[in-house]
C-alpha cells in the first residue's frame, strides 16, 4: 500500500506541479495569474480525447493539436480578461478569468456532454505488478516529464534570450519597455505557455481518470494552493510543492479513505499558510494576490 501510495501521489502531484507552473509564470512577468488555469486541462483533455477516439486521430496528431488549442486559449485569457483590466489600472481580472473558465466550462459541456468518457493509453492498460504493488507505467512516465518540463522552463528562463528578455520584464518593466522589449507579448506569451503546460497535464493524467467537462476545477484550485505553498515566484519551489501536495493527498485516501482527502490536505494548506504566509519555499516578503 505505501508503494502504491508514493507511487500515484508522485505522479499526481506532478500534474499540480505543471498546471501551478503556469500561475508562477504569468505572476513573475505581469502580477496576474489566470483563476481559470484548471480550464486548459480540462480542455487538453477533452479535445485530445475527441480527436483521437471520436475522430480517429493518431495520437501524434490529436496530442499537439491539443495543446496548440490550450496555448490558443491562454492567449484569449490574457487578451480579453486579464490585458483590458490592467491598463485601467483595475484588479476585476481576477473575476473575469473565472467567469471566461466557467464560459468554457459550460460550453464544453453542451458540446461534449455530461458523461465522462475514457481516453486510453497503453501506459495505462496494463500495471507493473512489483511485489504486492500494481504500477501502471503512466505513472511513472509523468514525473518524469513533469520533472523534464520544469527543468525545460529554468533552462529557457536562464539560458536562452527569451528568458533574459522575461527576467529584464520581471526585473523592471519600465526599463525592459525603453530597451524596446515588448513586454505586452512576453506577457501573452507567458498565458500562452500556462495553457499548454495545464493541457499536458490534463492530457497525462486523463487515461488514469475519466475525462470531464468540469475535470479542471478541482485541479485548478489544489494547483493554486500549490503555487502559494511553493512560494509564487519559486519555479522550483513550485513543483516541490506540487510533490508534496500529491503525496499527502494520497497518503490520505490509501489509510483514511477518499472521504478524508480533501479535509486532510485542505487542512494541510492552512496549517502550512498559517505558519509561512509566503509560502514554504517562498521569499521573505508577503505576495498580495
């Protein structure tokens, strides 16, 4: 049972690492982040589960067309409920990419209805049978790519020149602008980067879940306390976070039951808050969001 349990919250807490990947990156650029981030995995999901089953994909194809439709919808967040909010110097962006999330939401489900459907993998059909422990390789496949994705993120933010630009934006915006950095397309681009990030989570985790219109709320809110709990700006604080949040909720279902889980690690976040406000891996100064 302890096996199992490292073993599905590893994988689990990966995909909040990922999908709280995207708020540490739309934080660091421009002070927002996008109360909807839940929204692009279940969208990742669901498109990737239409095209590769209902329309008879190849998953090669159905995979990046997905993720190109996530990082699309990042793009419309950032454009028509977070960009118009900011130059008016408003905080009404934080109620707008909620009621644009649940636009989607609810629109998805008129287009791909209420019944959860199943999007197979063969990393998901079979389990590795180790002692008394069935393992199917999909979870050992997605820490993997979390880890290799997180890295991928702190090598383009400090190795390359998009990274630079993004940390000249960070740094100071105003200079960043005089330096003719276009700081309100490193912006989009950070939304965009959100949404493929949630949609490979989404996509990861679909074969061991059923994919759902509503699949994304529930992720989105437990990545949040993620990223406040791995410090906002922490990339990599981040995703240790996203591991532990994984490995106490399942903990919590194997010996108190899945009736437990979410009072258990709710509880957690508090108590983790209570004690570092800014995080446990965060800075020194409180982050007002």
């Amino acid at each position: 049972m302890l096996a199992t349990a490292l073993v599905s919250g590893l994988s689990i807490g990966s995909i909040y690492g990922l999908i709280a990947l995207g708020f540490t990156l739309t934080f660091a650029v421009s002070k927002t982040v996008n109360f909807a981030q839940g929204s692009p995995v279940m969208l990742g999901a669901v498109l990737c589960q239409m095209l590769s089953v209902e329309m008879h994909w190849p998953m090669a194809a159905a995979v990046p067309a997905a993720l190109a439709a996530c990082a699309l919808w990042g793009l419309v967040v950032e454009r028509i409920a977070v960009r118009p909010f900011v130059k008016r110097g408003t905080n009404a962006w934080l109620m707008a990419t909620v009621a644009l999330g649940i636009l989607l939401d609810n629109v998805t489900m008129l287009v791909f209805g209420k019944e959860p459907r199943a999007l197979s993998s063969p990393l998901a059909d079979e389990p590795w049978i180790i002692g008394d422990a069935g393992i199917f390789p999909l979870q050992v496949v997605i820490p993997a790519v979390g880890l290799g994705l997180a890295l991928l993120v702190h090598l383009g933010m400090y190795k390359t020149s998009l990274g630079l630009k993004l940390r000249a934006a960070v740094d100071n915006p105003d200079s960043a602008r005089l330096m003719s950095i276009d700081v309100t397309s490193l912006i989009a681009l950070t939304y965009a980067a959100a949404g493929a990030l949630a949609g490979i989570g989404g996509i990861l985790i679909a074969p061991l879940y059923n994919v759902a219109y509503d699949m994304g709320t529930l992720f989105g809110i437990k990545a949040f306390a993620v990223a406040i709990l791995g410090g906002l700006t922490n990339p990599w604080g981040v995703v240790i976070a996203g591991l532990g949040y994984g490995l106490v909720e399942s903990c919590a279902t194997a010996w108190l039951g899945s009736g437990s889980t979410q009072i258990v690690t709710f509880t957690a976040v508090i108590m983790a808050l209570a004690v570092a406000p800014s995080g446990l891996l965060g800075g020194r100064n409180k982050v007002r969001v």
